[in-house]
C-alpha cells in the first residue's frame, strides 16, 4: 500500500477507535492491529501529531504504580473522521470507474 495513502488511513483508523472512548497506546495498538498493520514507532508519532492538530487529547493519569497517558477524541477528531468517510465515498466512485474499465 502506497506510504501517504497508509498514513491517512491510519490516522482515521486511531481516531475511529477513540469514538468507543478514552483509550492508551497500547490498547489503541491492539484495536487497530486487526484491520491494518501498525507498530508503536509507527502509533506514538500519530498520536502526537493527532494531539497537535486538535483532534485527540491527552491526559497522563497513574496506573499499577506507572503514568499511562490516556487519549481522548475531540469535536475536530470526530469532523476528520465525518471527512474521511465523504472522502472515501468519492474515492468508491473512482474506484468503479477504474475497475470497470472506464465505463459505467
């Protein structure tokens, strides 16, 4: 899968487990992995990135005697998801397009 496409994908991926409430990496990792591979090196800078455009929050709490830093989806996150969908929706009729040969 083309590297840009990927990372678009999981961004949406990261926000879209966030819906189902706050979370922390490791979880984070786990719910995505099933759909799309995805390694922490590859999560925490997402996650950095999501909190510095607005559309996650971060909150670091203390667990079992450990900081856990805990994720939250905001208004902004859940409007990049509302665009992706729009986004892909345009991208199934170019797919049919493509992979109909060119006609409709």
């Amino acid at each position: 899968m083309d590297a840009q496409l990927k990372k678009g994908l999981l961004d949406v991926c990261v926000l879209s487990v966030l819906r189902g409430g706050e979370s922390y990496g490791y979880k984070i990792l786990s719910d995505v992995a099933p759909y799309i591979e995805i390694s922490e090196s590859t999560l925490y800078p997402i996650l950095k990135r999501l909190e510095a455009s607005g559309a996650v929050t971060a909150q670091s709490r203390e667990y079992n005697g450990r900081l856990r830093r805990y994720y939250r989806l905001t208004d902004k996150g859940r409007q990049k998801i509302a665009e992706f969908i729009e986004n892909a929706r345009e991208f199934q009729r170019i797919y049919a397009l493509i992979s109909d040969g060119g006609t409709l």
